[in-house]
C-alpha cells in the first residue's frame, strides 16, 4: 500500500536530518519517491510502499493451518481456504494469528 509522509523543518539541515531520520526506519526497496520540490517552505514528502506482514510468513505460522497434531507433518489443511498446503507454503491474504513470524 502506497503511503506517504510529510517532514517538516525550519532550516535545511534540519530538514535533511529529519528526512534521513526517517528514510533509515524504511527497507531501502520501499522508497518510491523523495520530492524536495517544497523544501524551501520547509516540507520533504516522501512517498513509499507498506509491505502486509503476512507477505513474509508460512501458512504454518497461521492460525488456519491445521497439522492435524501431528508436529512432524509436512502437510496440513487450511481451515479458512480448503486445500491441502506445505508448512513452508506462502502465507495467503487470509493470514491470521501471527505465531513467530516477523
């Protein structure tokens, strides 16, 4: 999702300092934009993307997937989306429940 942020400064050091501050908080690959073209009013928008932390997890961190209590299955059922799936699957949009993933 496409988000942006406004930084604002009353000199331009503090406006870069500012600017910077906050680029170091995102992935560098979610910076779209950095438009400076008001900076001498004091403003510095930066546009970037939020990446769904679901993007990164595994159907077995979700709360959907059900291994049938068998801890050593490779295999195991989604209960919200049917199916059969791996426990390194990629999560889904349905994810839920976050167990461990980051």
């Amino acid at each position: 999702m496409l988000q942006i942020k406004i930084v604002s400064g009353m000199t331009a050091e503090e406006l870069t300092a500012l600017t910077n501050e906050f680029l170091t908080t995102l992935p560098e690959d979610s910076v779209k934009e950095v438009d400076t073209s008001a900076a001498a009013e004091g403003h510095v928008t930066v546009k970037y993307v939020v990446s769904e932390e679901w993007k990164g997890c595994l159907c077995c961190d979700c709360r959907y997937w059900d291994d049938g209590d068998d801890c050593e299955s490779l295999i195991g059922l989604c209960q919200e989306c049917g199916g059969r799936r791996r426990f390194n699957s990629k999560a889904c949009p349905k994810f839920k429940d976050v167990r461990g993933c980051k």
